[in-house]
C-alpha cells in the first residue's frame, strides 16, 4: 500500500482463504475458509509500524490483525489466537510472561536445492568447518553481515539479550528479552524477516529450517514461560517462601496435557520430524526435569522469582503466535483444571509411552485430528483448517522421490 494510502485510514482487505495458503501457494477446499471466501480487514497494530532500516527505497512494514468485516477477530488469525489465550489469563487476573531463543544457520547463497546448504566463506577466506561452537570469535568471519543485524535490531526496536554461535557448523541463536507474549511473537517473526532481507544483501541465506543439514544438531524455537499477578508483578510460580507452587505444578501438568495433541502446531513441517527424530538436545517427549536438556519441559535454574518453564519442543520453523498460544493455552488447561505432572525426571530415562510424542508430521496430524482438546482450545474451524493445508503439504512431499530412495533403493531386485 502506499504510504498516503495507508496514512489516510483506506481499510485494506484479503481474501479469508489466504490466512489458511499452503507453503506451496495452495489452498484447501473453500469449505475451510467460507465457501464464498469473503474477505477480511487487515487492521495494522500502531505499535507495530516499522520502517524499514534495509530497503534502500523509503518502505515500512505494519504487523496486522486479521479482522472480520464485522469488528471481530477472525478465527483463522494466528496472531488474533494467541491474543484470544492471553485475554483468558487476564480473566483470571494473570498475565503470560514469555522470552524465544531462535536458532538459525546463515549459509553461502543456494541456488541448486538439490545440493546441500554450505557455510559461507568468511573474510578469512575459509569456510567454517564446525569447530566454532560457542567461541568468541565464531562469526568475525560474518562480521559485516552480523554489524548490520545489530543495527536493523536496534533500528525496529528489537532488544536482545545474547547473541552465539550454536553447534551446528554456522549456526548461531539470540535470546530475545522477556515480556508481553504478543511483543515476543511479533518481535520473533520481526527478527526473522529480517535476518533473510539482511543476509540477501550480503549474498548470503539464512535458514531456519528446523533441520538443514543431516548429522548436525537442528534449529529450535524454546519458548520460555511465566505467570504473574496482574498489577502486583509477582511470579505466581514462587510461593513468600520461594519454593514452587500448586499453580507451578498445574501449568507443568497442563503443559504434558498438551503436547501430543498440539506437536503439529510446534513442529509444522515434514523437516521438523528430522530434528525431533534425531534429538541433539531436540527432546520429542513431554516429560520434565529441573534443567535436564533431555526432557520436553525444561526447569531452567534460576531463583524463585525467574522460575519458569521452557518448552523445549518448538522448532525455528514454527509460526511464533501459534506455538507461543497453543503452549500458553495448554499450561492455562492445566491451571483451570488442578492437573498434576508426572514425576520430574532426572539423569539418563526412558521415556514412557504416556509421555512419547508423534514422530512424523503424519502421526501429529492424526493426533490433531482427534484432539477434543485442540478444538475447545483453538476451536473447530481454525484445528480444521490448519490440518486440512498442512495434510496439503505432507501430500506434496510425499508426490517427490528423494534422492535417498534413487540412491539406495534403484538397484534392489
């Protein structure tokens, strides 16, 4: 829209069918979205204007709700969920506090995807070979590239806590600052967008792909999560003594309630089965541990007023409103209804069956599918139409023969 467009108030408006388009520019049938496929208001959030510090034309970005032409929030808004989740905390005279850490790989350009994804070369003039895990001079090599990250942060107003290389070979991960779950997702997918427009000026490809390359550890999205009285600020998951409270426990226990029924909405993606399959500190379980890297639900140690949960299962890939709400949501499940967690687990376990999660995007979408709980807590249209364009995408990856299945499987009588 232009800009004078915009500043006069000229309402924009989208087809409904759009907020449920596959990854390859597909819609499921109109059934899922009204079938005369009406449109929506998009409504720009004022505080979420932006302009934009690399586009070397004047342009700005306006995060926007998804409205229905009657006022209210439309059912398909990921965004208007995750607002919907926090409204039934204030109900309750609570409020979510969240933090992200995302995981990324910045890659050389990749212009044939049938080849693996590569480091770029540095100033150096070496390609990292991986052994940069965690260093203090891992990404000198990607200096220009990480200076003007820093500067479009601050630029959009994105505060970061830390910033590191990760395991994987140029891989790294930023802490975004806690605070409003509505500010952390939006500021989630703002710093996603502008790690891709940043790297392409730099001739490079960021990826947050949950899994871009085989035997090395994949990218997560955890989510860290707390609860505090409205207006006084206290941390209900600490009691005046410090110690943890019935609350604390209930949100654990709803937390496990809901992952299985809800891995779909944090592993969206036929790659994010690769990273949960191989778990290099990628646990695909819901069990919980005082900070055990190995379990689903993660107690990081802290003191009584920074307890929280971390939601160890998220994946880069995963939209930041969806995965953000459907864990506040389930954590709130367990509140209103006093359940109990299973034991914390500590050291090497064995996962029970109770606690396993689905391990392909097949498996999750049927867990979905069933899910009585995904459909009072998200409702019937949204579940039915979030699963009806992913099975789309699983379709057509399942209408591709890898190169695996040529390269093992063509000389098999």
């Amino acid at each position: 829209m232009t800009a004078e467009g915009f500043l006069e108030g000229r309402r924009l408006q989208m087809a409904r069918g759009v907020l449920l388009q596959c990854i390859m520019g597909g819609y499921p049938a109109a059934r899922f979205y009204g079938s005369d496929d009406g449109d929506l208001a998009l409504v720009a959030d004022p505080a979420q204007i932006h302009p934009l510090p690399w586009s070397q034309e004047p342009r700005a970005l306006a995060i926007c709700d998804a409205d229905e032409l009657t006022g209210e929030s439309s059912n398909l808004s990921t965004r208007g969920q995750l607002k919907k989740v926090i409204a039934r905390y204030a109900a309750l005279g609570l409020a979510p506090v969240v933090a992200t850490e995302l995981e990324f790989f910045v890659f050389a350009a990749n212009t044939d995807p049938t080849q693996p994804f590569q480091p770029p070369i540095g100033l150096d003039g070496r390609r990292e070979d991986g052994h940069s895990a965690f260093s203090v001079s891992s990404n000198n090599g990607l200096r220009p590239f990480f200076s003007e990250v820093y500067k479009c942060m601050a630029a959009l107003g994105l505060p970061r806590d830390t910033f590191m290389h990760e395991m994987g070979v140029s891989q790294f991960e930023i802490n975004l600052l806690h605070g409003d779950p509505l500010l952390l997702a939006d500021q989630t997918f703002l710093f996603k967008h502008l790690l891709k427009e940043v790297a392409l000026k730099h001739g490079l490809t960021v990826v947050c792909m949950a899994k871009p390359l085989a035997q090395t550890p994949g990218s997560s999205m955890h989510i860290h999560q707390s609860i505090v009285e409205i207006g006084s600020g206290k941390n209900v998951f600490s009691d005046e003594n410090g110690q943890p409270t019935a609350m604390f426990r209930h949100f654990i226990g709803g937390q496990q309630a809901g992952m299985a029924d809800f891995t779909a909405l944090f592993a969206p993606n036929v790659n994010s089965y690769q990273r949960l399959c191989h778990p290099f500190a990628s646990p695909n379980n819901a069990c919980w541990s005082h900070d055990n890297r190995a379990a689903g639900l993660r107690i990081p140690a802290s003191s009584a007023v920074a307890r929280r949960v971390e939601n160890r299962l998220p994946g880069a890939d995963a939209n930041p409103y969806l995965a953000i709400a459907a864990s506040l949501a389930a954590g709130l499940h367990g509140i209103e209804h006093e359940l109990e967690p299973s034991a914390p687990i500590q050291g090497e376990f064995e996962v029970p069956d109770n606690l396993s999660l689905p391990c392909t995007m097949h498996a999750a979408l049927e867990r979905l599918k069933r899910s009585q709980l995904a459909k009072e807590l998200f409702g019937k249209e949204f579940i039915e139409g979030y699963i009806a364009s992913k099975t789309m995408e699983l379709t057509s990856f399942f209408d591709e023969i890898t190169p695996w299945e040529r390269r093992v499987l063509a000389a098999q009588a």
